[in-house]
C-alpha cells in the first residue's frame, strides 16, 4: 500500500530528530555545509510554526474581535511555515535520504537569541487576565523569528551553488519578507489602538 505524502512526512521529520543531537559548540552560518543548512531551514520552519500554533490557539481563547483577528493572522502564518518545511523535508529526503546529520537550529550562533515560549511568562500572563491580551508581546516573538529567518535563507541564497536549492532559498526568503511586513503592520495597529485608548 502507498503511504500518503502527510504519513512520510511525518516519519521523515521523526528521522531527522532522531539523528540531530545538539552540540556544545556554536557554529556561524559561513561553517555550515549544504546538507547542515538545508536540515536547520527545517528546524527554524517547525519551530516557527510551532510558535505561531502557540498563538493561535491562546488568542482564540479570548473570544473578542481583536483577538480573534489575531489568531486568524497567526493560524495561517503556521500553515504557510508547515507547508514551507515539508517542502524543505522532501528536498533533504531526495539529497541524502536517512544520511545521519547532527546539527539543529539551536547549535547556530546568529538563531540562538529568538525567545522560547517556555522561557517567558505571555501565557501565565493570559491566563492570569492581569493584563490585556499580549497581542505586542506575541508580535515581537513573530517578529523576531521572522527576521531570524529571513536573514538564514539570504545568506543561503548568496553561497549555494545548486541552481534549483537557490531558487527554492529565494522563494522562501520572498515568503519572509512578507511575514515580516505583515507582522510590522501588526505591532504599528497594535500601538495606533492603544494611543487612541490613552487619549
């Protein structure tokens, strides 16, 4: 029986994790070799969308306009970053199969300081209800793993000589820029609204 392409997948993500073990060393963008860099595009994809699944799902717990708003942005932000690292998982998958690589994006120096949710305190704050959605603080995270991003996928364009790899860097970078304008376009109607409530 065929498996579906959602099943594969799923276990071709299960066998990258499985073969990535962070090491205790950072490493710079320029060290990385075609096979580490394609295997941290789809790191900083699962993680990005796992963020903005975060966030999806505690804006729509609110129930109110703006927040329902919010959590429409994020939901389709994460399809477009799950789609982004299947696409980026079949292209490791036809290069090197089940070869072992043990980078993850956490060994990279210059993504190292995009927060982790679990590091911060923007649901207990929610849940708390001491305070209005945290609609500016969950958009500077998007923000943050935007530009990170962003900045990944220029540098691969620059040095990867596999024309069909740099067409597909380039597409990815165009995505971000996109992102990063529409997250930018966010935080400014974020703080418009709380000017005019201060007034």
């Amino acid at each position: 029986m065929t498996k579906g392409p959602d099943l594969q997948n799923s276990k071709q993500s299960r066998a990258l994790r499985r073969r990535s073990k962070p090491s205790t060393t950072k490493r710079d963008f320029a060290s990385l070799t075609a096979q580490e860099a394609l295997q941290v595009a789809i790191f900083i994809e699962q993680r990005n969308s796992s963020i903005y699944r975060q966030f999806t799902e505690l804006f729509a717990g609110f129930g109110d306009p703006d927040s329902r708003e919010m959590a429409a942005v994020f939901e389709e932000m994460a399809s477009e970053e799950i789609e982004h690292g299947r696409l980026l998982e079949e292209k490791y998958f036809e290069r090197y199969g089940d070869a072992r690589c043990t980078i993850t994006d956490q060994d990279i120096a210059e993504l190292v300081e995009l927060p982790n949710l679990p590091d911060g305190n923007i649901f207990a704050i929610a849940r708390t209800g001491a305070s209005p959605v945290p609609s500016s603080h969950a958009l500077k995270v998007a923000l943050a793993a935007e530009l990170a991003a962003r900045r990944f996928y220029a540098f691969l364009v620059d040095v990867t000589p596999d024309p069909a790899m740099r067409d597909l860097y380039v597409e990815l970078a165009e995505f971000e820029d996109d992102h990063v304008e529409t997250v930018r376009r966010k935080i400014e109607a974020v703080i418009r609204k709380n000017i005019g409530q201060q007034a």
